[in-house]
C-alpha cells in the first residue's frame, strides 16, 4: 500500500510506520506525499529540532496507544501515534 492521500480531508495523508525501517523515513515520505516534493528537497527532521533516533526509540519497537508525537514540518501537521500510525495534515491557521 503507498501513501494515502484522503481526498475528502484535502491534504491529508494517513501511514503506517511499521511498513519503514526507520520512523523518520515514513514521516519524511508522508511529508513529501503531502507536499507533492521530493523527500530529497525536505529539510532533514534534525534541522527542525526533531531526533530521528529518539522517533525510533519512542514509536518503533513498542505500540503504546497512550504515546502521540505532534509538530509542524515543511509547513504541515505531522502527527505519529503509539499504533504505528502517522498522519500529515495542513497546519490550522
């Protein structure tokens, strides 16, 4: 299954970490997905203040429903959930 983007939400794009070996790889392509870019013209997730190794640590190995992780990158929503789930979304403004 590729990146979804929910026509009915806009910009939305919805994906499952689990299908990446690394969390940051799966934000980084649901960002581009969103923003129709090339992972390669986003800025690194560390540029932005967000550790790459700690995403994996918080959301890689264990699927707590309790954990939520939300910031702004490339000018979209990016939240990540304790089932594996990431979702992009237009910041609200």
């Amino acid at each position: 299954m590729d990146d979804q983007r929910n026509q009915d939400a806009g910009s939305v794009v919805t994906i499952s970490a689990d299908r990446y070996e690394e969390v940051a790889v799966a934000i980084t392509s649901a960002v581009a997905t969103a923003s129709e870019l090339s992972p390669l013209e986003l800025p690194p997730l560390g540029d932005i203040g967000v550790d790459p190794e700690a995403l994996d640590a918080l959301f890689e190995s264990s699927h707590d429903p309790s954990r939520r992780l939300t910031f702004t990158y490339a000018g979209l929503l990016v939240s990540l959930f304790g089932d594996g789930t990431i979702t992009v979304s237009p910041t609200e403004e």
